[in-house]
C-alpha cells in the first residue's frame, strides 16, 4: 500500500441542475440578444426619424430655392423690360423734343421773313441745335439756319465758316468745320438762297477735346463789310 492517503470526493449525478444551467445561459444569451435589438431598434429608429426630417427639411429648401430662383429671375426680366420700355420711351421723347425744336424754329423763321418791319436788316445768323449721334460716342449732329432780310430780296451767293474751340491736353486748340466734318471739303462753305440756307451735318470730335463754344461767321461774296459774326456755348441737348 501507499504511504500516501488518497481521498476520494463522491459527488451525487444531478442530471437536472446541467439542464437548468444550461437553459439559463441560453435565456441569459436570449435575452441580451433581445435587449441588443432593442437598444438597436431605438437608435436605428431614432436615425431614421432624424434623417426623414432632415431629408424633408432639405426638400422643402429645395423648393424654396427654386421658387427664390424663379422670382430672380422672374425680376431681372422685369428689370430688362423697364429699362428697354424706358429707352425706347427716352428715345421716343428725344425725338419728338428734336422735332418740336426744329417745327419751332422753322415757325420763327418764317415768322421773322413775313416782318416787314424791324431794324435787323441784312444776313441773320439763326439757333444752332447739336445732339449727340446715335451709336457714336464723339459724334455730335448740328443744324444751323441762315437768311438774309432786306426790304427787296434777291438771289445772293454767301461764305459761311464755323470754328470750333476747345481745350485739349489744357491748351486751346481751334478747329475748322473741314476738319471735324467729313462731308465738308473746305472753308469757308459756299451757299447760295434768296431767303434762307439751313446748314446741318455731323462732326466727330477728336479724343480728348473738350468743346467750349463755336464760332460762326457769314458774308456775301465778295462784299466783306456784310460780315455777320455769332458765338455759341458748346451745349448737347
């Protein structure tokens, strides 16, 4: 025999409590698999909330900015439309302003040839009108009417010269009307009339000129004690 005690520990067979261990591990792993889906089911939930809301708010922005595009759209049409209707309407007064200056003019001058009274006798210098040209940023169109009044009107034969003076680079500077008037070829201009000449054209205006007043001057042919002279202040209607 062995020096050695041996002890022998005698456990009684429980079948049932390895069956209730077993199936409370089996709950126990049930039931945390439940909880996790629980907790998982709240929070997907809860994202799904949040993102349907953000997805509507996003949609109901999306509309907003289109209908905000619309209306800025909608006014820079508008804006566009009034400033053509204005232009046009701009442009149309222009002209009738033009038209009632001329009719008015033309009205005088007739007026005055029917005088017979007066002490103006001789070659008369009318109004002049200037007005910019249309598409041309130094052009600048003129009209300027002369006639003569004596008690017995007859045919005569005139010189006409116009001079422009200005300032540019801040020194004075003449021009003659040959010189800004590319339909005109030398000065002084030749007329001929009984009752009166209208003189209209257009000059181009060299860069960096500034126009202050025009000088006009008139005398028949060959009779310089007819001379007329007449200054203007350089005004664009």
């Amino acid at each position: 025999m062995s020096d050695y005690n041996q002890q022998l520990i005698v456990q009684s067979h429980q079948p049932g409590r390895r069956r209730v261990e077993i199936l409370i591990w089996v709950s126990l792993a049930v039931l945390l698999f439940l909880l996790g889906l629980l907790l998982g089911y709240r929070f997907f939930g809860t994202e799904m909330v949040e993102k349907r809301h953000q997805q509507h708010e996003l949609e109901n922005l999306q509309v907003q900015v289109v209908g905000m595009e619309q209306k800025l759209t909608n006014s820079v049409l508008a804006a566009k439309i009034d400033r053509m209707a204005l232009e046009e309407v701009r442009q149309v007064v222009t002209s009738l302003q033009t038209e009632l200056a001329v009719d008015k003019e033309e009205l005088g001058l007739y007026r005055n040839l029917l005088q017979t009274e007066g002490r103006e006798k001789g070659l008369l210098i009318g109004e002049l009108m200037l007005k910019p040209v249309p598409g041309s940023e130094q052009g600048v169109a003129y009209r300027l009417v002369v006639q003569q009044k004596e008690t017995k009107l007859k045919r005569i034969k005139v010189n006409i010269t116009m001079t422009l003076k200005g300032l540019k680079d801040g020194k004075e500077e003449l021009l003659g009307l040959e010189l800004i008037d590319a339909q005109v070829e030398s000065s002084p201009i030749l007329a001929e009339f009984k009752y009166f000449h209208i003189l209209e054209g257009a000059v181009e205006l060299p860069v960096g000129f500034s126009p202050q007043t025009l000088a006009v001057e008139i005398w028949k042919k060959g009779v310089s004690s007819s001379r007329v002279e007449r200054s203007f202040d350089w005004r664009v209607e």
